[in-house]
C-alpha cells in the first residue's frame, strides 16, 4: 500500500502561442486505500497531473516548473529514468482515455493484457495469459474466450476500454491512475467496473485517482473529491459534503448542469450561468436557412430487415451477427436514442445506414430510394446529407491535419463556399458554435483534451450542413458543463434546420433527454421501442429493467 502526496505541482507546455499554465500550483493527497475523485471541466488539467505523476509528458513542450510528488517517502520528480520504468504498471498504473490510441495494433488484446506481468516478472508467458483471461472475464470482456487471437480493431469502443482497465489492474497496483475509465462503457458495465475498483480497494488496499467527467460515477465511488479549474484546484471535500453543500459557484455549475432522469427543462443551465463571463457561452445556431413552419410527419430514414454480419460464410459458427434483422423508422426532424450494452450492434446499426459498413441483408431507405444502389453523384450527394460523430474522436482526427484543414476540408470536397474567406469564416463560426476559439484553428488534435476533440468532431459534422446525423456516443468524452453545452446546441440546430438525429449513448440520462422515441438493443436485436416516458416508466423487457437499474443513483445528485 502507498500514499501519494501532490505540493504545488506547476506543470506549464510553452508552445508556439505562449505558456500554458496546465496545472498551476495543485497540492492534495490519496491516504492508501482511499479512491479520490479529480474533476473538472475538459482542459482544466485533470489528465495532466495523472500524467505528471507518471513523467509521461513530451518535454518539450511540457516542463514541470515546480513541486514535489511523493509515493510514500519518495519524491517521483526526481526518480531515474530506470526507476520510473520499474514503478509504471506494477507499484502505479493508469488507464488511459483513449483506449483506440493507447491500444497496440500489432498485438492481440490478450497479449497486451499479459505483457505487464511479463515485463515486471510476475508471471511466466503461459501464466501471464492465464492470468490475462482471468482479469478480462472478470472485467466483462466474455467474449475473449472464444476470440484470443482478436486484435483492438475488432472489437467496440466499450470493449476496448475494459481491456485497458484489465490490463492496467492485472499487476494488483498500489495506485491506480483511472483517467475517465467508465466514459465509453454502458451502465451494466459501468457498475460492474466500479464495484471491482471498490473490492480491489478493500482487498488489496489499492489506492485510486479517479478521473472522471461524470460526477454520478464520482458520487458513487469517491471518498474525497476534488475540484480543478483552470488548472488550479478550486474546492476539495469529502463526497457527501460537496456534493450536498457546494461552495465554489464553479462546483455549483457542474452539479446544476448535468441532466437526471427527473430534468424537465428545454435548455440546460451552463456554467456560464453560474460563473457569468469567466466562461464563455456557446452561441446559438444561426442560419439563414431557419425553419420556422411545422414540418409534416415525414419517414427520413428506415431500415427493412437490416443485417449485418463480420466473418466467413462459409463458418456459420464463426459468423458475429452485429445487426440481426432489424426494422427501424426514423421521422425527419425527431431523435432516436439507441441504448443497449457495449457490443449490442449500436454503431454497426449506425455506419450500416451511412453505408459505411457493408450490408449482409436488408435495406436502408432514404427518401424512398434504396441507399445500397447509389452510385457517384448520387452517394456524393447522399454523404453530404448524412454525417457521423465518431465514437473515438482521438482516432477519427487526421493527426497530420491542423482543426483547420480538417475543417475545411469537406467544404472543399463539397463545395461550399464561394471562396477561401467564405469557408475560413464557417469553419470560425462551427468553432464558437461547438464551445472553441479561432486561436485553435492552427493546432493539432494531440494538443486538445479528449473532450476538446469530440467538440472539433461536431463541428466537423455539422460543415456539410447535413439533415441527418448519427451521434455515436458524441457526448460521451465530454465533461458536464460542456456536454450541456452541445446537448443545447445540438436541439437548437435540430430546431432550426430540422436536423433528424440518431443518438447512441450509453448514458440513459442523456438519452432521454434528448429523445423522441428509444430504441432498446441487445445482441444486435432491437430488444424494445417506445417514448422516453413509456420506456424510462414502464420497461416492458428485464433487459431494459436491468439498464435502469444499473444507473448510479446516488441519493446526493438524485434528489
């Protein structure tokens, strides 16, 4: 068991701007076997202080200025290179947030997963793989049993990242760095995940920092939480205790703005609402094409007995059956949400109607023609009508591309815009919409925070002016002031350019409040479909039962 003690931790990067002051003088402390909570909003240096910790920053640009971090007795900062490499993923490990980018390509998930006790010595090769099937059962990853030879690509967003929690647990760590290690996991999971973090506290004496954007999950977990905001810690309690008398408007803010299944209002607050101009508001949506009539009920999208199917024909018994059959109507103008488990089919359902995965059987229709036969300018046109919001916005980013030219770019290949000025002058409009500033045109995805990223992936999204959008889990990276934010943006487009919505999210909240109507999956099947009212309270499946059931429900956020 360790302890580990922060002392005005100032971590800047000097970049071509100027100094940013990341983390500016942060002091707090994890007694052994404590889980503390670290939140804040996206950029306010939660990931760079778990990354401090480790010395896993580019230095250059980053340069830890000043402090003392001590495991126990020893001062981390000043440890070798040699030691460090001793310490990671054996005394301290970490999960990581992007689990597509931290992931090996070239290597399966369950050699991965073993590679640490090999490394350390813990284990022996063919113990080590043991070792590694074990944790990843028991983190929900069933399916490795019949797949040890599966590499990262082939499996969900929400498998991936229980393989790093896997693999970051394997070794039985003194401290656990968990930066966002729930955000691409559903609610079953999710549970799942946060009691084996609470028996490994108790069994092991783990110590945790918990990252998260989801102060729920925080509720649920910490026994302490504290408070960053710009890079300075702005309030620090234990859990009950914050969360039920915050003092700090900005803690104010974060409570107020993320929706319960109990929110009934058409707009969330923001923090701005709270902390007036100290954070900026995201501007509403205006458009010269505003749509002020009623539009008529009218079928957008829809899908005929719609399969989709990984693996070789010929090996009925190696067929992974993503999408199953599945018949679904989508009204221009409303929101789907589609909720389900992590591997239920939710994302396949999504790219098979953008054609981005090849149907097996079946029909998509728009507009009463069938997708699968456009052809040239007719699925030009048809891509430029349709977008998505990838679930990873760290690996659906052009990491050579400056946000610029990845904002451009499909202004170009679609042509819009008379000339270079007018399209510069969308892309700074999509940029103020979405939460970010014309001073980050000319950086590059790997200098944003994960939810900074997902905010550039709208903006993306929206530059072809599309009528329908697949958000596969588009909130998900984002913390909660500004995932108030884009909800609100994202009903105020629907509003004014009679936007129609595929919503994919794990978070049931979020879900019902941005829903018309919910669809329900499960094994590639829509298991349940209906209003947000009827399903929220009146599931007519167990399996629909057991999604709601597992939501944190902390009686400290759910009053």
């Amino acid at each position: 068991m360790s302890e580990l003690r922060i002392e005005n931790l100032k971590t800047h990067f000097h970049t071509r701007e100027g100094i940013v002051r990341a983390v500016d003088g942060v002091n707090f402390s994890i007694a052994k076997g404590e889980v503390v909570g670290l939140v804040g909003e996206s950029g306010s240096g939660k990931t760079v202080t778990c990354h401090s910790i480790l010395n896993l920053l580019p230095s250059p640009p980053a340069q830890i200025e000043d402090g003392k971090i001590f495991l126990d007795e020893e001062n981390l900062l000043s440890a070798s290179n040699e030691r460090m490499r001793s310490l990671r993923g054996k005394e301290i490990s970490m999960v990581f947030q992007d689990p597509m980018s931290c992931l090996n390509p070239y290597m399966t998930i369950l050699e991965q997963v073993a590679e640490p006790l090999i490394i350390h010595k813990i284990a022996d090769p063919a113990q080590a793989l043991e070792k590694a099937m074990e944790m990843l059962i028991r983190v929900g990853v069933d399916k490795i049993r019949d797949r040890k030879g599966a590499f990262p690509h082939e499996f969900s967003g929400g498998m991936r990242q229980r393989a790093m929690i896997a693999m970051a647990l394997a070794t039985k760590p003194n401290l656990l760095l968990a930066d966002e290690p729930t955000t691409a996991l559903d609610v079953t999971v999710q549970a799942k995940i946060l009691r084996l973090l609470k028996s490994l506290c108790q069994d092991f004496g783990t110590s945790v920092l918990f990252v998260s954007h989801d102060l729920s999950v925080v509720a649920e977990i910490a026994d302490r939480v504290v408070v960053m905001y710009q890079g300075k810690i702005v309030e620090e309690n234990d859990t009950q205790s914050l969360f039920r008398s915050p003092s700090h408007p900005y803690v104010k803010a974060l409570i107020a703005c993320r929706p319960t299944l109990r929110t009934q209002v058409q707009v969330l607050p923001t923090v701005a609402d709270f902390i007036g101009d100290r954070v900026r508001k995201v501007k509403k949506a205006n458009h010269k094409t505003e749509i002020t009539k009623q539009i008529e009920r009218e079928e957008l999208i829809a899908t005929y007995d719609l399969s989709v199917h990984f693996g070789q024909r010929e090996k009925q018994e190696g067929i992974i059956r993503a999408v199953d059959h599945v018949n679904l109507s989508i009204e221009r103008g409303k929101t789907i949400g589609l909720v389900g488990e992590s591997g239920s089919g939710k994302s396949t359902l999504g790219r098979a109607i953008l054609r981005l995965v090849k149907i097996t059987s079946g029909r998509v229709v728009q507009h009463k023609q069938n997708v699968d036969e456009l052809r040239g300018d007719a699925l030009l046109a048809f891509r430029k009508k349709m977008q998505i919001v990838f679930q990873d916005p760290h690996a659906s980013l052009n990491p050579r591309l400056t946000i610029e030219e990845t904002l451009l770019e499909p202004l170009v290949v679609h042509r819009i815009g008379l000339n270079g000025k007018e399209r510069l002058e969308r892309v700074v409009g999509l940029l103020e919409e979405v939460g970010l500033e014309s001073s980050h045109l000319h950086r590059y995805p790997h200098e944003f925070s994960g939810g900074q990223r997902q905010r550039i992936c709208v903006a993306r999204a929206l530059t072809t002016e599309p009528e329908f959008i697949v958000c596969d889990e588009c909130v998900s990276a984002m913390d909660v002031s500004v995932q108030a934010q884009v909800l609100n943006l994202l009903r105020e487009l629907q509003k004014n350019r009679s936007l129609t919505y595929l919503f994919i999210s794990h978070d049931l909240s979020v879900v019902k409040y941005m829903s018309d109507a919910i669809a329900v999956m499960r094994e590639g099947k829509i298991e349940e479909f209906g209003t947000a009212k009827d399903i929220y309270g009146n599931p007519k499946s167990a399996y629909t039962q057991e999604l709601l059931d597992s939501i944190p429900k902390s009686s400290l956020l759910w009053k």
